[in-house]
C-alpha cells in the first residue's frame, strides 16, 4: 500500500517539475510547448517501460501473437505496474486495441468529478510510454493515446505499426 502511495507521489512530481522547469526557462507556455513536456514525460515512461518489461518476462514462454501480447499487457503488466487488471480490452483484429480502465490509479487523486479533466492528458503522458516501451521491448512498434471522458475513467488506444 506505501509503494502506491509512494510511486503515485513521485508520478505527480515528476510531471510538476517537467511542466514548472520549461515554464521557468520559456516564461510562457504554447501549444509546442505542452507538445514538447508531453515529449519528455512519454519519453522517461518509454524507457521505463523497456525496463520492467524485461524483468517480467524474463521466465515467461515466449508469445505466440500479438493478441497474446495484449492479454499480458492487460494482466500481467498492468496489474505489476498500476495495481489492477485493465477492465476492458476490445480490439478491431486490424491491430488497433482499446484497454478500458475505469479507476486508473495515477488519476483517482486528482478528482472524480470534471473540474481537473483538462489536466488529465499530462498525468496521462508518462502512462502511454510505459505501455509503448513494453510493447517496443516485445517486438511490436506501437503509437499508444490516452483519453480521458470522466475522471478517473481512462481509454489507451493502442495502435500496432506493421513493418
């Protein structure tokens, strides 16, 4: 229980200080701006993904598709990483796959109403590279978003590039 307590506080911190050091080096924020934090926080959870994933699976068989690398994404990983199983996973069988998490931990702090839903995309940032790094460790080149409807309610498109 401490360490979510714990890795949740220093999500938040991370995500201040890439979003108050660019503010105080620029003295105003844009929209290349926000583009550029949402670079570096998708970045760090891109190689932090790498990393757990290689630790996960370094005793497990060998996956015989891509839908069975989503199934351990959706189980595994998700329950090492944020705590619980993703609630929903739907797929269109054309690569693209939608994990539903209806209380996502990194923002049940924030709110469960609408008044911080236009902060949610930052606190989201760093989530999609996790996912994204694991992916890229397992061989599938993927572009993985996040939306947010209702808070803490989240939806993680993940789309499988074919090489």
């Amino acid at each position: 229980m401490a360490d979510d307590a714990l890795f949740e506080f220093l999500h938040m911190e991370i995500v201040a200080h890439v979003y108050r050091d660019l503010q105080f080096i620029k003295g105003e924020t844009d929209n290349k701006d926000r583009a550029s934090r949402v670079s570096i926080l998708e970045g760090m959870g891109y190689r932090v993904g790498q990393g757990l994933i290689e630790r996960l699976t370094r005793d497990s068989p060998c996956f015989k598709d891509e839908l069975d690398v989503m199934k351990f994404i959706c189980k595994d990983f998700w329950t090492k990483v944020f705590r619980r199983q993703v609630d929903n996973l739907r797929t269109n069988h054309q690569g693209t796959y939608v994990l539903q998490d209806n209380k996502f931990n990194l923002l049940t702090q924030l709110s469960n109403g609408k008044q911080y839903l236009d902060q949610a995309p930052k606190y989201l940032a760093f989530s999609c590279g996790v996912v994204r790094g694991a992916l890229s460790n397992l061989g599938l080149e993927s572009v993985v978003t996040a939306e947010v409807s209702i808070m803490p309610s989240c939806k993680f498109q993940v789309v499988i590039q074919k090489l």
